[in-house]
C-alpha cells in the first residue's frame, strides 16, 4: 500500500510564489509507485486547498479559477487517523475525505517555515517532514541562530539588532550602527529569506533606506559589516541532530553587491517559466580547493546538527577573499527547490533526496512515540477553585 503524502505548498509569506514552484517541483518528481501523493495549496490567507489542478503550475496563472474549481479542506485528527476534510461540510451530499499518512511541507519564509505550521502539525499529530518547531523556528531567526552557532564554535560576524522602539528613534539608530559597525553595513530582517528586504548600505542616506525597507518587512532588523571582498559558496546537509551529511557545494552567481531575489527567481527563467532556485546562475561544484571544500562541508554538518535540524537544509557562508575566512552566513531549513542541485552532483537524485527526507520524518515520529508525554498523578481528584495550595487557578 502506497503511502499518502500530503504535499504543502503556498501560505502566507512574501516567498507564496516561491514555495508554489518548489512545492510543484517537488510534487513530479515523487516515486509514485511509493507513494500517493495529494497536492495541498496553502492561500495567502493559509487556507487550504486541493484538486487536480492543484498540483498544475500553469493554472496559477489565475488562482481564483484554480479555487473555484478546488476543494477547500481543513485538517481533522479522529481517533488518530488524520485526514483532509471538505470545508464547509455539505448538507446533503457526500463530502470528500482523504485520510493522509505523512506531511511534506515545501514553504518558505514567516508564518509557515519559522515554525508555526510546523507547531500545527505537530498538534495535529502527523508525521511531517523537516524540521521540528524549534529547530524551524531558530532556523529563521539570523539573530538568535548566530548566538547558537557562535557558542558552538562556528564563525559567525556580530552583529546589531534592533526593534520598533530602537527604529522610532532612527538617528540615535544611525549613529550606533556607524559607532559599532561601520560602512559598508548590511541590513537585514531578522526572519525572512530570498533576499527579500536585504540591501547595502554604503553611507548615511542609503543606510537609512536600507532600514526603512528592512522594517517593512519584520519588527526586528539586523545589522552586520558587509564584506568588501565576499564570494558566497553554500552546500546543503541531509540528516538530523545525530547523523548527516553535505552535498557538493556551489558559488551563486549574482548581479549586484547580494544575490537579489531577481537573481534567484526572475533574471534566470524570462521566456521560460520559472524553475525557483533551480534555475540561479551558479557554478556547480565551487571553484575552491579541496581543502576549503571539506572546510566548508563539516561545517555545514556541524552547524546543521547544533540548530537540530532534520531533513535537508541549505547553508550560505561567506569567504572574505582579503584574509581567506571564512562565516556561516544563514541556514535555509526549507531551501528553494530543495537545493536538489546540489546533491545531483554526489550521486543523489532528487527522487532518492525525497525518499530519504520521508524517512527522516517517520524516523522522528517514531522516536518521540517511544518517549513519555504524558504523567498520571491525581492531582485534579484535589483540585479546588478556591484555597489550593500553590494552585495557578
């Protein structure tokens, strides 16, 4: 019997388009004889949505036809079978229904890849792919990752970060960041991808415009030192906190002074379609030595294992070419396309990378099923509203 895979894809983010194409690709490239894979379309608003158009790249050309004429469904857990149910529920005909074994969340950005839909499956109590919770959350925050990793003894550039209050008083702001920081500057949302809301800042007045962009898009804004001299090599990991391993690694090739999200996404598929991340100028493997090659994939490792991720991530460094240094930059707990690119080229097919992260989220499911969560006492047979000692009532 095929095992049923719900495939999750869309939600509400600034990267929604991005995760249809990701979420697509890796839809047609499932074994199917494996598995029964159902298309789950997450709308803007994170409603969800399913069909045989769903899974249809071309019918999101018009998303509106594509939900009038898809099932909308929510996610119900009886007597621990989970299933897609029609919502609202018909009357007086029969309503679909369609019992699912396992969750692959192909999203990107807040709302759906920093946790909270990872936090909603696991309440739901289905198996799902990825990442847990905080390992998801964590992985979205640049702020707090790198206090993780610094503490772990990966190399990370400080950094400042800032709030709504600090951004209310924009000049004493500027100042703190020209004190400690200097030009050129990176400004970043603390919890977003893609490159969406990240520019360079060279001087006063584009500093500023870097930040009023960044706080369009989150309540917190890092800052860190732009590297003059910076090439960027990235590699995946597959695996969880015990056991993992990297891919190849690649150099993105890019335009201006960061890889835009029209790098990423757009320059590369005019006339063609986009095909996400796979689709980024790069060079495949990363014209390094092997020694910086092998630098670079234990680190991964090593990083990847001390955020406890699972399944497969992408992590971007960066090397300083006037010292050779070299710093993790961000981890991608659910990169564009799934950065199959990069394993292709160690004798891992994007089939066989899919197959693998499954098992990775069964092998999780069954684990915590061996774990106690729950401890009687008869604490409740005691209970009083009124006078009870150390109560919270």
């Amino acid at each position: 019997m095929r095992l049923k895979v719900a495939m999750m894809f869309g939600g509400k983010s600034v990267e929604h388009e991005v995760s249809v194409i990701s979420g697509i690709q890796a839809l047609h490239s499932m074994n199917t004889e494996k598995y029964e894979v159902i298309p789950v379309y997450l709308t803007k608003k994170n409603e969800m949505y399913t069909g045989p158009g769903i899974g249809d790249i071309e019918n999101y050309k018009d998303i509106d036809s594509l939900l009038k004429n898809s099932r909308r469904v929510i996610m119900v857990n009886d007597n621990d079978r989970v299933s897609l149910n029609e919502y609202p529920a018909k009357k007086f005909s029969k309503n679909y229904s369609q019992e699912i074994d396992v969750v692959f969340p192909v999203v990107h950005g807040t709302n759906v890849e920093d946790g909270a839909l990872q936090g909603y499956l696991k309440t739901m109590g289905i198996p799902f792919v990825g990442c847990d919770v905080t390992a998801s959350a964590v992985g979205m925050d640049k702020y707090i990752q790198k206090q993780i990793l610094k503490k772990a003894g990966v190399p990370v550039l400080d950094a400042l970060i800032f709030t709504m209050s600090d951004y209310s008083e924009t000049d004493k702001m500027m100042d703190r960041i020209e004190k400690e920081i200097g030009y050129p500057v990176i400004v970043k949302p603390v919890n977003l991808g893609s490159s969406v809301g990240i520019s360079i800042a060279k001087d006063r007045t584009s500093l500023t415009a870097a930040v009023d962009d960044a706080f369009r898009y989150a309540t917190r804004v890092l800052c860190e030192h732009a590297i003059s001299k910076l090439r960027e090599v990235n590699c995946s990991v597959l695996g969880d906190e015990n056991e993992a391993e990297a891919s190849e690694c690649e150099e993105p090739l890019h335009s201006e002074d960061i890889l835009s999200y029209e790098d990423k996404y757009v320059s590369n598929s005019k006339g063609s379609g986009s095909k996400g991340m796979a689709s980024v100028a790069r060079v495949i493997p990363a014209e390094i030595t092997k020694e910086k090659r092998e630098e670079i994939r234990e680190m991964a490792v090593k990083a990847f294992k001390a955020l406890c991720c699972n399944g497969v991530a992408r992590i971007d460094f960066m090397i300083d070419e006037e010292n050779g240094s070299l710093y993790f930059n961000e981890i991608n707990t659910i990169p564009g396309s799934l950065a199959f690119y990069l394993w292709e080229p160690v004798g891992v097919p994007y089939r066989d990378l899919l197959d693998r992260m499954i098992g990775l989220s069964l092998k999780r499911k069954r684990t915590e099923d061996n774990l106690t969560f729950t401890f009687d006492t008869n604490i409740l047979n005691s209970a009083s509203l009124s006078g009870s000692k150390g109560g919270k009532l």
